[in-house]
C-alpha cells in the first residue's frame, strides 16, 4: 500500500496524471493491508481526477473499514454508494450484514450486563 501510494504521489507531483486503474489498485492494497484511513482518501482523490468510484472501489473502502473495526463509517459508505445509484456486490451486503449483527450483539449484551447488574428485589407478600 505504501508504495502504491508513492507512486501515485509521485505522479501527481510531475503533473502526470495517474490513471484511474493505478486509483483503484492502490485502494485495493489500502483494503487488503487494513488501511481504512488511507483507501477513503485516496476515493477522494480519485473523485478530484474525475474519476468516479465504482462498485469495486466502494466494496474495497468498506472492507477496509470493517478490517478496522471503523462499522459506522462504511456503513456511510455503503448510504453513499446507494445516494450514488451504484449496485453494492454480494460481498459488500455481506459485510453489511455482518456488521450489523455485531453491533446488535455488542447492544444485547450490554442490555444482559445492565440486567444482570441489577438485583432483584424482595417482594413482601400483604394478606
């Protein structure tokens, strides 16, 4: 990842501008070695070189973003992906999903300690 964005540095200094291939690769590497930070930028950038993201692009900064532990943020991403009119891959519902149910279970078990934090009060019995 970090070479690719080297390259792409190093392209934009000398005023060549990159292709929006060399964009997505380097977002692919961001998503593979889990920097989340890094891929979202780097859509950006490819947004300013009037590159627009596609499917692919989008799919790599969420998966990104949920190596990370970042859920809410590509759950953004995946509202804008839909705002965009793009069609999420399998894999990117999957995640989704995925993320969505570890938060509900992160919610329910802290419901369970709240509950189990509590005591139960003696109830008295009036005849």
């Amino acid at each position: 990842w970090r070479v690719s964005l080297q390259v792409l540095e190093a392209m934009m200094l000398a005023d060549c501008r990159p292709r929006e291939g060399a964009f997505k690769s380097a977002i692919h590497a961001c998503d593979e070695s889990a920097r989340w930070q890094e891929a979202v930028w780097l859509m950006s950038t490819m947004r300013g070189q009037d590159f627009p993201p596609d499917s692919g692009v989008f799919g790599d900064c969420i998966s990104a973003c949920d190596r990370c532990d970042e859920g809410l943020r590509a759950l953004r991403l995946l509202q804008d992906m839909r705002a965009a009119e793009l069609a999420p891959y399998f894999k990117t519902y999957s995640l989704a999903i995925g993320i969505l149910k570890g938060k509900m279970k992160k919610m329910l078990k802290e419901v369970d300690d709240r509950q189990g934090s509590r005591k139960p009060r003696k109830q008295r019995l009036v005849l």
